[in-house]
C-alpha cells in the first residue's frame, strides 16, 4: 500500500511517500517546503505529486501543527485552514486522516527502536501505563497516550497554551517582560524555538550587554545561533538562555508527565530536542523535571527518553492511515 503521508510545521511542511507492508512503512520519496511560502497545503501537494507521478497514493494521513475538529484544522503559526474532506477530493480518497502533529508523532513512538532514542532517565525497570510526548519546535506540543490493557490510544491536547508558571524570582521578571509584550504568556512563549529567542533577549536587556551581530541580522535564525554559541561556550548569555531553557523544559515535562500520570514513559520529540542534547543531558532539565514535591517518588520511576528519528511523526500517520483503511477503530 502507498501511503502519502504529510508532517505540517509552521516552518517547515515535509511531505513522504511511504510503502506500507507487514506493518511496516519505508520512504520512498520524501521531500520538504517551506511552509509559509505556499498559500496552502494543497498546492504543496499537487507539487509534490507533479514530482513524482509514478506513484499515487491509496490512503493519506497528515500531521497539523493545530487543533483538529471535525475534519478541519486552523493552522496554528500558519494563515491555514485545512479541510481532509478537501484534501480527500483533490487525491481521489473516500477518506483522508488528519490528526493533530503531536498525536501523530505520538502514534509513530511503537515503530521506534532503542537506537532511535537517548534516555535522559531510566526509571521503573518494569514501567508501564499511559505515556506523554513533549515536543519544542516552531511551538510547544503535548499529547498523551491512553494505555488500554494492550495498545497505547494517542490523543491530542493543546497543553503548550496553558500558562506559563513561573518559579523562580527571574522567572518572574520574565513573565512580565513577556506579559507586556503578548498579554496571556503560554508555555509556548517559553519552550520553543521562539522562546529561547525571547530568553536570550530578556538576559541581554537585563544584563545591558551589546546584542551580536547575528540577533540583528533578519537573515539569522537567531534561535539556531544562540543553540550553536551556547553549546559551544563561546557566548555566556547564550549558555545561560539555553541553561535556563533546558530547565523550564524540563519543569513543563514534568507537569505534562504528572498531569498524564506518563508511568509508561514521558517522550521529547521536536527538532529541538535532539539540536540540544548536551544541555537536556547536564542535570537541568532532569532537576526540574523532578523538582514535583510529593509526587517526587512517581516522577523518578518514568523513563524520560528524547527521540532522535526525524520520520517518527511520518511513521505514526503511516501507521494511522493502514490501520483505519483495513478497518481498525481507533
């Protein structure tokens, strides 16, 4: 079965062909656009398919960067709105799936092996139960999957909205130089690509230090700068934005991970999570993620693994896309 599969970033949109047998998928042509340079996804699609006419797709399943209802999603960081009775028609399907990005990368974590995750914390050696999947990217997504006895049910949430919880005197002063600017702060203003950007310019304005040439270069993806300078030691504000971002990740995965009762597991998955390993691998994001008073005992026993498979999410709609065409209720 050919399985046209779609992960939709505010960035970046990557669309993949996959081959699906024996419950397995593999690529067989993939490629990536840039999202906000296309008025919409199908025009990357009817791109993407005049590439590669050879091949067309029995089922589809794409991954959105925004909450699902009824078949429709509003693009989050996008001016989108994507319809899968629309999509169906434009690629002749009965049916497209289309889930919410973290629930599709939620449904791909099974189709990992251990080399395609770091662990941060080994936890319970006889761990099982729900589990949760973090992701900092362009935005901040969360999903849990419900364990029934025999398979993990991912589902969607819009857990990067609730509000950011400050912990700490600075933070504090953060919240307001964020408050002032955006009005309700999320914990997306904070983890994610633009939240780092956000930190570093807080420190700056704090610290009254000159801003480097690359933060005033429109040209820069300055959250990329301030991951390379920090982990290479070569800008002190930069380590220490990218410090204090490994710590408020690891406090939200720990509220998430609470909150899913995740004794099954609690996933990193984003781009920028594996970008950063080092910093998540320093004792940070492991302190704060921890740091849940009585509920200490229950959060030590959950693994905490960052998964470093690009075509996690791409795996996970595969997957959804197979099941449901050979008549799974899921």
């Amino acid at each position: 079965m050919h399985i046209l599969t779609g992960d939709i970033g505010g960035t970046n949109t990557r669309l993949a062909m996959m081959e699906y047998a024996n419950d397995r998928a593999r690529v067989t042509e993939n490629l990536t656009f840039p999202s906000d340079a296309y008025a919409s996804l199908g025009e990357i699609i009817t791109e993407f398919l005049t590439r590669y006419p050879e091949v067309q797709p029995q089922a589809a399943a794409f991954g959105v960067a925004g909450p699902v209802a009824q078949g429709v999603s509003r693009i989050t960081n996008l001016p989108w709105v994507i319809s899968a009775a629309t999509l169906a028609s434009q690629l002749g399907l009965t049916t497209v799936q289309l889930l919410n990005d973290l629930e599709a990368l939620a449904w791909g974590i099974d189709t990992l092996g251990p080399e395609d995750m770091v662990a941060l914390q080994t936890g319970s050696s006889n761990a099982a139960g729900n589990r949760a999947v973090i992701a900092a990217g362009t935005g901040l997504g969360e999903a849990g999957l419900c364990w029934d006895g025999n398979l993990h049910i991912p589902f969607a949430t819009e857990g990067g909205h609730t509000d950011f919880a400050p912990a700490t005197e600075r933070d504090w002063r953060f919240y307001g130089f964020l408050q002032d600017r955006f009005g309700h702060v999320s914990w997306e203003r904070v983890v994610s690509g633009a939240g780092l950007v956000h930190l570093f310019e807080f420190l700056l304005q704090e610290s009254g230090a000159a801003a480097p040439a690359w933060f005033e270069d429109p040209t820069q993806d300055s959250a990329a700068c301030i991951t390379r300078d920090a982990l290479s030691a070569s800008d002190p504000l930069c380590v220490e934005a990218l410090q204090w971002f490994a710590r408020l990740y690891g406090a939200e995965a720990g509220n998430l991970a609470l909150k899913m009762k995740a004794t099954g597991g609690l996933y990193l998955g984003g781009g920028i999570a594996p970008k950063i390993l080092p910093a998540l691998q320093d004792g940070r994001f492991l302190a704060a993620f921890l740091d849940k008073g009585r509920m200490r005992g229950l959060v030590e026993a959950m693994p905490v693994r960052v998964i470093c498979n690009e075509q996690v999410s791409l795996q996970g709609l595969a997957r959804v896309a197979a099941l449901r065409a050979q008549g799974a209720v899921i």
